[in-house]
C-alpha cells in the first residue's frame, strides 16, 4: 500500500509529454496555464524568432518568443537549453535587450523586463511591471507579477482587488480553483499550509484574497520564502515564526526552511501540500501523515484514514472530475492537478474492500482509475493492477 502511493505521488511530478513538435508558431503561456515539455518549447522558439526575423508588427510575438526560452529553461531542462544557446535560445539579459531595441516603451518590452530577476514583482522590478500595468491595467499576463509585487509590499488592499480581478477574469482554470479550495477547506483551523510550486500557490491565494475562503490560513510558498528574505521576514514577523538564515546553505534552502517551519512552529497546525516535491520534506517522512490533497505533520501518530476518509466523503467537490464540457487550453495543467486526487482515492478503495463496502471501493477505483488513465499515469496503474 504505501509503496503503491509512494510511487504515484513521485509520478506527479514527472513531466508530461505532450504530442505536436511543428513548427507553426503557437501561444506560449506560462506554466500557471500551460506546460509542455522541452522540444515543444525548442519548436515555439524557433517559430517565433523566425516571425521576428521575419518582421512581425505583433509584438505578442516577443513575449511569445520569451516564454519558451524562459519555459524550457527554467521549468524543463537549463543544461540542455544552455547547451543550445545560439539563434533562438538566447540569455534572458540578450532578450530584454533586443526588445528593447525592438519595441521599446511597449507593454510587451516593460513584461518582458520585469523577468530580469529571479522573482518578478520584487522591488527592483518594480518600475516596469508599474508602467506595463499603466499600460494595460490588469492583464492576464500581469495577474502573478502583480501578486507577487503586492505579497513582496504587504499591500493587502492591492493583494485583494488583483486576486477578485484574476478570479473574475476565468484565466485561472476551475480545476486549480476547486482543488484550492478542497485543500484549504479540509486544514484544521489556523493551519500553516506549505506549497511549493507556481499552479499550488496562486490558485489558493485567489480563492482567499478573491474570494475570501479561509483566510486564516496562512498559505506560504517555501521557494518565495527561502529565495527572498524580505518575503520571508515579512511573513515570519506577522505569523510570530521564528526567524533563520539561509544565506550560507548553498544545498537545499528549501529542505532546510521546511524542516525550520515543522520544527519551530508549535501553535498552529503544519500541513505540506500532495504537489510539494518529495525532496521538499526529507526526513519528515515518518511525522507525515497523509490526508488527502495535503500531508498533516504531527509528532504523534493519529487516524488520518478518517480524516482522508472525511475530506473526500463530506468535504471535497468532485463532480469536476467526472467530466469536463468546457474547452479547456490549461488541460495539461488540470490534469496535473487532477493526478492528486488518485491517492487518496486509491487508498479509500482499499479501504472500503477491506471492509466489505464493495459499491463505495467500486466508486472510488473508477474515480482514480480514470483520473490515472487521463493524467497519463498507466504505469503506475499496471503497478497496483499486479
């Protein structure tokens, strides 16, 4: 059983490989919509470097062009992109500077400079990420800059309207929107809940900033935290954490940080998202108890199986799963998502087997097997099929 899951929570986190490598230049969004895997990325950077070259007057093209170097760089594989750097993968600071040239004073050319650090919307970003947004005032591509500048400022006011803005917008998909609020409606009361990535962050700061859904979560992403001490020192003095430097752990900042958090923080309850990378909490591993969409550390073992049980019974909205009707150009993403139900679905079918509820076992293994099947995860099905 525990190997079972083990190995599908570690699937969750293997790339998805997507079909179509030609070279027709497509939208290229960021990995809070869209994720695809390297060569599709490669393929994009050519086309839209090809229609630059080839003198486009549509500076989408630009960001367009950005974006697949950034994606496949950043989120997909850095050696093989540096490996690569020539015509059409290029340095981020050669990009900014070609824009600049290009279209200069665009809201294209003031998105694209407010990347130069490693986290947009910090202070020295600033500046551009303003004019674009003078430029065109709340634009889907602003809506994470936007956030992250207002988090970085502790300006709760701005924080709020963006986050009603992004939710109103239907940018960010329903599946992202609804498992946010299945994980934060299941945390115990002033819960501490520790994320990770861009698609398990922001849809949970839009379900409570936007739409004011237990907001006595503190929903803190570790990457933010280890990687910006402003952030992390604004964060920790408003929730009494115990400060810590991490200026000279040149390891794993966030291994580190995780274990300072479950460690330090005593009057709140600590959760570790499903989607958190197993790396995250190493060590942690026989204090977490798992719960559904998250993972409870506690220094006492308790019945997380009625929990898990509870949450997907009387808490969780599943129907989402069952079907979509919508056109969906985040589907990659949203199966992603979807992936982390399978677990707990999995484990409640063995559950009720185990207990003779044969109708319940039977709801739940359809639900996982078909989420599985959707999400690509046929190995691991052909492991718990044995």
């Amino acid at each position: 059983m525990k190997s079972s899951i083990k190995f599908f929570v570690i699937l969750i986190f293997t790339a998805f490989t997507l079909a179509g490598y030609s070279q027709k230049p497509e939208p290229v969004y960021s990995y809070v919509r869209q994720i695809h895997d390297f060569d599709w990325y490669e393929q994009q950077a050519k086309a839209w470097k090809q229609e630059i070259d080839n003198g486009t007057t549509d500076n989408m093209a630009w960001i367009y062009w950005f974006m697949a170097n950034r994606n496949a760089g950043r989120f997909c594989d850095y050696k093989k992109w540096e490996s690569k750097i020539g015509d059409y993968f290029v340095p981020q600071s050669k990009l900014t500077e070609m824009a600049e040239k290009a279209i200069p004073n665009t809201f294209e050319y003031f998105f694209i400079k407010t990347y130069q650090k490693d986290f947009p919307g910090t202070n020295s970003t600033t500046e551009y990420l303003l004019k674009a947004q003078e430029i065109s005032p709340y634009n889907k591509w602003l809506f994470p800059l936007l956030v992250n500048h207002y988090q970085f400022d502790n300006d709760k006011n701005n924080l709020k309207v963006t986050c009603q803005k992004w939710f109103e917008s239907n940018e960010m998909p329903q599946e992202l929107l609804i498992t946010a609020y299945n994980n934060l409606i299941s945390l115990d009361s002033n819960a501490v809940l520790i994320v990770n990535g861009d698609n398990d962050t922001y849809p949970n700061w839009v379900m409570q900033y936007g739409q004011n859904v237990r907001t006595d979560v503190l929903v803190l992403n570790l990457s933010l935290a280890a990687y910006n001490p402003v952030y992390r020192d604004l964060i920790f003095k408003e929730n009494g954490i115990p400060s810590i430097s991490l200026e000279n752990d040149s390891v794993n900042k966030t291994q580190t940080l995780c274990k300072h958090l479950v460690n330090s923080i005593k009057n709140r309850p600590v959760y570790v998202s499903v989607f958190t990378g197993e790396n995250e909490y190493k060590g942690l591993e026989n204090k977490m108890y798992f719960v559904g969409l998250s993972m409870k550390y506690s220094e006492k073992p308790f019945n997380n199986l009625a929990v898990l049980k509870n949450n997907v019974e009387n808490k969780y909205l599943l129907d989402f799963l069952k079907r979509s009707f919508y056109n969906n150009p985040s589907e990659s993403v949203c199966k992603m998502i979807n992936a982390g139900y399978v677990a707990s679905f999995f484990k409640l079918a063995d559950y009720y087997k185990q207990n003779g509820e044969t109708v319940k076992a039977k709801k739940m293994k359809d639900f996982y097997r078909t989420i599985a099947l959707n999400s690509g995860f046929t190995k691991w099905l052909k492991e718990t099929d044995k």
